[in-house]
C-alpha cells in the first residue's frame, strides 16, 4: 500500500507542478508568446477591364514594329509577342500583392527602378540596355493602395523603333485613364 500511496503522491506532486508551472503573470505570458504579423488588409483598387482597357491595335501601334499577335488575353493580364521568343508587350494585373516585391525583383536582376508617377499614383520604372546603349526593355508598375499593374515591353534583339519606357509609360497612362 505505501508504494501505491508514494506513487500517488508523487503523481500529484508532478500534476501540481506542471500546473503551477503553466501559471505565471501576465508579464510572463506577453513575453513567451510567439508574435505573428497578420498581412496588412488595404482597400482595393480600381477595377481595370481585359488587358487593361487598351486594344491589340493601340499596343501596336506604340510599340512600332506592325501587328502582332495577342498571346494570352484573361482578367488579369495579356501578352502580346511577334513570335515566341521575340519582341513583347505584357500586361499584368495584381490584386492584394505589394508592388515592392515588383521593384525589388526589378533591381536585383539590373534593372534599377526609379520612381514614377502615373494619375497620382507612385510607382516605379526598370529598363535594361543593350550593348549599344540603347534601351531594349522597360517595365513599370503603378500602385493602387493594396494593387499594382505592370507594363513590360521588351524589344529582344530586335532594334527598338520607339523607346520602350516612352511606349509602358505611354500604355500605363492609357490604363490608368480607362480604369473604373
């Protein structure tokens, strides 16, 4: 019997201690709790319709090398290329997604962004050059509270015909003119 009432005992003692142990001020809690940061919720931008409001002939006719083909076309973006590989121009639309993580990706593939803005609305403009100086892609993102666009234009190898910040700046305007 004195092993029963010793393991008991010493059960009891073990229950009390894990409780007592779980109990501590409120000053020790704040401090043993794991901190989260919760994504910060932002107001919606505006609504921008298929490929940002701007037809296949007002993309063509900015970027100057004649018609080419509408490659992807949905409710958040468009792509359109001469042929696979070659000279583009893309339209994405991200809803709820920092325009930082855009820039940042700008800048760490050698496309050092600078500030813009467009409407009123800041954002940030890349472009690479080629070996000849000339400038061969451009992209820019517009901010809308918790939303973005983004203009890429991209002459590849071909000699560009227009400067291609001069056509994404001249696309985003339209874009942010046509938005609803």
């Amino acid at each position: 019997m004195r092993t029963g009432r010793a393991a008991l005992a010493a059960a009891g003692v073990i229950v009390v201690a894990a409780t007592a142990a779980g109990c501590g001020s409120s000053d020790d809690a704040a401090t043993a709790a794991p901190t989260s940061t919760a994504p910060s919720v932002t107001e919606p931008g505006p609504f921008f319709a298929e490929c940002a409001g701007v037809s296949d002939d007002e993309v063509a006719g900015r970027f100057g090398l004649g018609s080419f083909e509408a490659v992807t076309r949905n409710s958040v973006g468009c792509e359109w290329e001469i042929y696979v590989g070659g000279p583009s121009v893309s339209f994405s639309w991200y809803r709820g997604s920092p325009i930082g993580r855009e820039r940042a990706g700008s800048d760490l593939v050698g496309r050092p962004a600078a500030d813009v803005e467009i409407g009123g609305n800041p954002g940030f403009l890349g472009s690479a050059e080629n070996g000849d100086g000339r400038t061969v892609l451009c992209e820019i993102g517009v901010q809308f509270g918790g939303d973005f666009i983004h203009w890429s234009v991209s002459y590849g190898l071909f000699a560009p015909v227009a400067d291609p910040c001069d056509v994404a700046r001249e696309l985003a305007v339209l874009s942010v003119e046509r938005s609803r």
